[in-house]
C-alpha cells in the first residue's frame, strides 16, 4: 500500500533532472481544466444575460453575491474587491478536495499544492498591509515593545505554516483512511461501504476545510491591515 505521490510518466528532463508527471499534478490539471471550463461557459453566457433572468443566471448571480456579501460582513466594506480572489480560492479547494469522488488523488493532499496555497495568503497579508498602513506597518513588528521584535517574526511566519499544513494534514489523513479500508475490504464491498467515507470525508470535510482555508486568510489579511499599531 503506497499513499505516497506516485510518478505517472515523465515530462522532459532538464539538467540530469526528470521531472515527472505525478498523480497530484494530474489531479490539479484537471481541476483547473474544470474550472477554467466553467468560466469560459459563464464568460459567454454573461453576454446573453436578460432583464428577467434565466435559471442559471440566477444561480451565477447567487453564487457572486453570497461570496461578495460574506467578505464584507468578514473583512469590512473596504475589503469587498477580495470577494472574486477568495472565490476562486473557495472554489479550487472544494474542487479539489472533492477529487477524490473521482478516484482521483486530492491536489490538496500534497504538501507542494497546500505551501503555494498558504504562501499566496501569505503574500497578500503583507502587500495589503503596506497599501494600507504604509510606514506604520512596520510598527507593528515592534509593538509594543521592540524586544518584541523575534515573537511577532514567529508569529507571522507560522501563519502561512499552520494553514498550510491544516490543509494538508487533514486531506491526507482522509487519503489515508479511505484507501486503508478499499485495501481491507473485500472487492464485492468495496463498491458500498467506502461511499459512506468519501460522503464525510471528501464532501463534508472538504467543504469544511474550504471554509476554514478561507475564512482564516479573509481574517489574518483584514487584522494585518487594519491594526491599530
């Protein structure tokens, strides 16, 4: 039993190193293929919509403004322009958590797709609070006290690591699990009693961690842009 990111084909080679097509980087073509889909189709469809809308213009609509009115009632009002960057964040998740409905492996699950995740957040932390504080930002590594200065370092960088590895951990764990119990079941079981795992695991537990992921960037971006230092 191998829960490990196994290497599918190779893609090219490059200075005595093969770089290889994994299992994760499928996956991850794959929900971007999807997603990038589903915006070309509402893209075209954006044109056509009516006065008297359609039902899929009002679940477009609906899906907008949920995510638009929960990042103002989240961030604040200034912050509403996040809404569309949290919304493909939300959405790239879910979908790949969800991956494994597919007997795909969740892109999720790798430490690599989590980092890039977390260091995105990350990076919008501080851009938006030098916009938005400017020179008092950096005071805030020195509140209240300088010698304060080492703590509040730690403090900011295990940010990124603790979203990072919440996801990963969690998603993996399910990976785990899921797998560990096709390899013990017989194979006229296997196709029943999984599906009560992937149900929690893969749909409910995945939106969860979705939300969470969301929910605690939307937060650390607003605290660090909005700090009274």
């Amino acid at each position: 039993m191998d829960f490990s990111n196994k290497n599918l084909w190779v893609l090219f080679e490059w200075g005595g190193t093969t770089v290889y097509v994994t299992q994760t980087l499928l996956s991850t073509w794959i929900v971007m293929g999807v997603l990038i889909l589903l915006a070309v189709v509402v893209r075209l469809r954006v044109s056509s919509f009516r006065t008297i809308p359609s039902r899929a213009q009002n679940v477009v609509e609906t899906l907008v403004e949920t995510m638009s009115n929960f990042t103002k009632s989240t961030m604040g009002e200034a912050f509403e322009g996040f809404g569309a960057w949290f919304f493909g964040i939300f959405a790239f998740i879910l979908l790949s958590n969800y991956a494994g409905l597919a007997r795909l492996r969740p892109p999720t699950a790798d430490l690599a797709v989590t980092a890039a995740l977390a260091l995105s957040t990350f990076l919008m932390i501080h851009i938006t609070g030098i916009r938005k504080q400017r020179l008092r930002y950096l005071k805030s590594y020195i509140s209240p006290n300088p010698i304060f200065l080492p703590l509040n370092l730690i403090g900011e960088i295990s940010k990124p690591l603790s979203l990072g590895f919440r996801l990963f951990g969690n998603m993996l764990g399910s990976v785990v699990i899921v797998n560990l119990v096709y390899y013990m079941l017989p194979w006229f079981l296997s196709f029943v009693f999984p599906d009560i795992l992937h149900a929690y695991f893969d749909i409910f537990a995945g939106a969860l961690q979705a939300f969470i992921f969301t929910v605690l960037s939307m937060t650390f971006i607003q605290q660090k842009a909005v700090s009274d230092y």
